[in-house]
C-alpha cells in the first residue's frame, strides 16, 4: 500500500430542499457570478435559471451568462469564456449542467489567471497554480466532475482530447439534487452510467496492491451501478434510482478509491482519442470499448481480480473457473451496456473505420512503441487491435 494525502475540499448539499443555500454560498467566494450553461431553456424549466436571478436580488450579487458548451468542450469555446470573465470583472463561477459544463467551468477558471491561450495551458505549458472558484449543479450523473479536480477538453483543429488537471479546480461546493437528473434523456442516462461503471473499473483493474477497504468499496460501486443503471434508464423518475447513482457519480472519481494507486487509467485514454477524432458521445465510447479491452487483459494477473469481482458485484457462481468468471463479468457488462441501456455495440455501427487507428496508438505509446502507463504494458499494436475489436 503506497502512502497518500486526502483533502477532498469540496462542500456537498444533497437533495432537493438544499439549494436554499445556493445564494449565501455563491456570496461567500464574490460578487461577480459566471454563470455557465449548455441550454437556456432546460434551466428555465427545471427552474434553476429563476432561482439563480432571484438568490442575486436577495444576496446581492451580479450575474454574467455563458452558454456556449457542446459535449466534448472546445477549447475555442474555453477561450471565449475566459475572454468574456475577465472583461466582466467576475470573481466565481457557477457551472450547471453535466461533465461538459463543469470541464469548461474549470478551464475557464485556470486559464482566468493565465496571461496564455487555453490550449497551451491543457497541454502543460503554463502551470496552474490558482484558480477562480467553482460552484457546481450538476444535472446528470456521470463524470463526478462536480468533486474532482480534472477538466478534459478538446482541440478538434489538431484531434487532440486532453485532461487539464489542477487542485485549484476542485469545486468549493456542489449542491446535487436527484431531481434534476429525471429530465435527463435515456441516450444521456445510459452513457452517463456507463461512465461511472468505467471509472471505477479502470480503478478496481490497478497495478498497485490496493487496500482491501477501497476494493469492497469500489465492489460496492459497481453492484450500485449495475442495479440502479438500468432503474433510471427504465423509470426516469424514480428517485431511488437517480439519487443513489447521483451520489456514486463523484465517488468514484474524487481520488477516494484511488489515493493508493500509482497508476494511471488505459481505456479513458484510448477512448478520449476516438472521441478526438470522431466526436462521439464519451460514455458511448466507453461502453464499446470497456469489454474488448477486459477482454485484452485476462491473464493469470488479473484473474484473481475478476473472481472476486465477479463474485461480490456480480453475484457469479464462485465454483466456476477464473476464466469463466472473468468472461462472466464481460459477458454482463456486455449485456448491462448494449441491451438494458441500449447503447451501440460497435464503432463501425457509428460510420467509424481503421483509417486513424494507428495514428490513436502512436500518440499514445512511448517512444519505445509501448503505453505504460495503465494497468498493464500495451503495445501499440495491442492498442490497434483493441480498437480493432471494437469495429
């Protein structure tokens, strides 16, 4: 077990009644607000749009809207952002939305502090020291951006997707209210879960001797995920459903499972630069890619990891073999993702080929023709065929 320091920084209000806080929070970090958004509309329904105007009457403070945020966030939309904070003089920003919103929210308030283009700031130019602060309200359940401190960003000009990471990002607070998450559509919800599943995968899949804490916890996650998932896409409103994968969302990004791990993540990696390329929906990624890969990984190093996994999230058979539990387990993400949350199974299904195949696997191996980084050395040529098997 490798040694680690825990400071999560980030004040939670959970469920409906709690945003009654929202004005003296927002007040507590300045008095000039950055509102960000994806839709006008879809705050003006739920009712935040209003709620936001009427906590600035009573607490006093201004108002600055942003909204210009796509999935996948563009660093010229960073930029514009950023242009447009520091002309009205804003002080704190207010993200509400899902992991867009959020990872364009923190960009800006890095690259508020950065006299630099915001792309150079992603790409490590410039070192992020300082941070304006964030309050989030996040409307989906998915990223865990609203308590951690990565914002992933992409550059379509050049197909690069990258991950700004800073302690200054973390939210100060994050005010998460299941409700919200109900008007969310299936497509969005199955992706979303998709992710938090992926997450915590890539973390229970570690190079490192984890604590046994963390493993049952992170057990614990995926079983929450796996039961809750398909609930919510199946009943949007029900609230049991929404609420416990409200609240496993930031944990199992919040660096609570992984604080003794030295390790990075592979398949975010590999699918961020799909998503680099072709623009699709991240957590879609993810689903098509997370069983192929687990798949690349059986050997006799991770099978005791797929037992038990298979045993205490997935409720297998412990008299079957190592290998039939691991396949079991990739057998019911396979059936968790493509038939009770209807996502697509296959890239080629989404208009995608080889053609950029070996591009993606030589930006992400070394020099030596490896990445290293992850669970376990991959070539560039496993990548390829991971991918591959992903057509």
């Amino acid at each position: 077990m490798n040694p680690f320091i825990y400071d999560i920084g980030t004040k939670i209000y959970f469920g409906k009644e709690e945003l009654c806080h929202l004005g003296e929070e927002i007040k507590k970090y300045g008095n000039n607000l950055f509102m960000i958004y994806t839709g006008k509309k879809i705050i003006e329904d739920n009712g935040l749009y209003n709620l936001v105007y009427e906590e600035s009457k009573k607490y006093g403070f201004n108002v600055v809207e942003f909204s210009k945020v796509t999935p996948n966030p563009r660093h010229s939309d960073v930029q514009e952002g950023i242009d447009l904070c520091r002309e009205k003089g804003c002080d704190v920003i207010l993200a509400i939305g899902g992991g867009s919103t959020m990872d364009s929210a923190k960009a800006i308030s890095s690259g508020f502090y950065i006299d630099a283009p915001i792309w150079d700031v992603v790409k490590g130019k410039y070192k992020v020291t300082k941070s304006l602060p964030i309050i989030t309200i996040p409307t989906i359940s998915a990223t865990g951006s609203e308590m951690d401190i990565g914002a992933v960003i992409s550059n379509l000009d050049t197909n690069e997707k990258m991950s700004l990471r800073a302690p200054t990002q973390r939210p100060k607070v994050s005010f998460l209210n299941p409700y919200y998450a109900m008007t969310v559509g299936k497509y969005q919800t199955a992706c979303g879960t998709v992710d938090i599943l992926c997450h915590t995968i890539e973390t229970y899949f570690n190079d490192d001797e984890g604590m046994f804490m963390l493993d049952t916890f992170m057990e614990g996650l995926v079983s929450t995920v796996m039961k809750y998932g398909p609930i919510a896409y199946s009943e949007p409103s029900n609230y049991e459903a929404r609420a416990n994968l409200m609240w496993a969302a930031p944990w199992a990004i919040n660096d609570f499972i992984k604080n003794d791990k030295t390790k990075t993540w592979t398949m975010h990696p590999i699918e961020h630069e799909l998503s680099a390329f072709y623009d699709i929906t991240h957590g879609l990624g993810l689903a098509i890619l997370m069983p192929r890969y687990l798949r690349h990984i059986i050997d006799e190093k991770s099978l005791p990891r797929f037992r038990r996994l298979a045993v205490k999230s997935f409720g297998l058979d412990g008299s079957l073999s190592d290998k039939e539990l691991a396949l079991g387990v990739i057998k019911q993400i396979e059936y968790f993702a493509f038939n009770q949350l209807e996502l697509e199974s296959k890239l080629s299904n989404l208009g995608i080929d080889d053609t950029h195949f070996e591009e993606m696997a030589s930006r992400l191996a070394n020099d030596n023709g490896y990445f290293t980084t992850g669970y376990r050395k991959l070539s560039k040529g496993e990548i390829v065929e991971i991918l591959e098997e992903c057509l």
